[in-house]
C-alpha cells in the first residue's frame, strides 16, 4: 500500500487519507477539483472569452474614466476653496492684531482710503499703564512691550496686506491723540519723545 508522509510533523499515513492522523495536516487532494465541483465546459462561454480577451479596450472608455476623475477632483477642490475663502483686508488686518495680542486687548478700528489702522485699548492692564506713561510722564517697561508689539503687528500688516498701511496706537485717554504710528513695521512716531 502506498504511504504518504506529513509534512507537518512527518507521521506514516495511507496513500488515500485527507488529513494527517497524528497533526491533523490537510493533505492536497491529487485532483484539482472534487467531482461535485468540477465545471462543465461550455462552448458559449469559451467563445465569450476568446472574443472579449481579444478585442482591445475602446478609447471612449479610457476618455470618460479620465474626466470623471477630473470632475472629482474639481469637485473636491471647489469644496475647498467653498470652504476656506479668502480673507478680506479687515480679516487679515485683524487677524495680525490678535496674532501678536489677546483678542480683547484692543478694538480695531480701519481706514482703507486712508490705509490707516486704529488700536484703542480695552484691557485695563493696558490702559492703566498708557495712563501713567502719559499722565507722569514717565517710560515703563510695559510700555515698551506695547510698542514692541506694535512694531511686530505692523510688520505683519506689511506681510500679509502690504505696504502703506499706518498702525497708530490711540491715547486712552484722548482718541484724538496717538501715542505710538508705524508705518510698514518701522516706529514713526512715539510720545515719550515729547517727554
């Protein structure tokens, strides 16, 4: 009788078993197919195959593939710019301010004819030290870091809007009266020169 080893664990086992007695290994049967499973050749499909393998893909279908892809991705890309549309100048002009200070600590106020822009104070911190600066006379290390960021919010205007822009940090205590002007991230003006 014929013996067939397995591969698995290399037991003895008879010629025509499917699994291994002592592992349980499947063996591969010698038929490619069980009889059940077998399928039945059929002229129609044959002759289906041999005409589909042989007939070359038309053109119109590799075309409509590529624009309807196209069409995605425009239709993905408009999505996106639908989304995320470009700022306006008062949107960028703001979005330099906040950038570089609380969102509260100053109200915005802008001219475009006059490519001006306005910081009024709102923060009481802030106020509280632009007073004393004015009212004593005196420089205080806050108020350098007010221009400071003046300087850094001008230069950002630069950047992002242009150049020609003038920031001008209001006097608190009078709106008429500035207290620092930048124009394109240089310091024009600052009062503690008047002092």
């Amino acid at each position: 009788m014929n013996k067939k080893f397995c591969p698995e664990c290399g037991t003895p086992n008879d010629g025509n078993t499917i699994f291994c007695i002592n592992c349980g290994f499947k063996f591969p049967s010698s038929e490619p197919f069980p009889p059940s499973t077998q399928p039945k050749v059929n002229s129609e499909v044959t002759t289906f195959d041999s005409i589909s393998n042989n007939e070359p893909q038309s053109n119109a279908n590799i075309w409509a593939t590529l624009i309807i892809i196209l069409l995605i991705i425009g239709s993905i890309v408009g999505i996106v710019i639908h989304q995320n549309p470009p700022q306006t100048t008062e949107q960028k002009i703001k979005s330099c301010v906040v950038a570089h200070t609380a969102k509260d600590d100053y109200k915005v106020m802008i001219n475009k004819s006059k490519k001006a822009i306005g910081l009024e104070a709102k923060d009481s911190d802030i106020i509280d030290s632009m007073e004393q600066m004015v009212d004593k006379q005196v420089y205080y290390e806050e108020d350098a870091d007010i221009q400071s960021t003046g300087t850094k919010i001008s230069k950002s205007i630069k950047q992002k809007v242009g150049s020609g822009w003038t920031l001008i940090i209001l006097n608190p205590e009078n709106s008429d009266r500035e207290l620092w002007r930048y124009k394109d991230g240089n310091l024009d003006y600052a009062v503690e020169d008047d002092f």
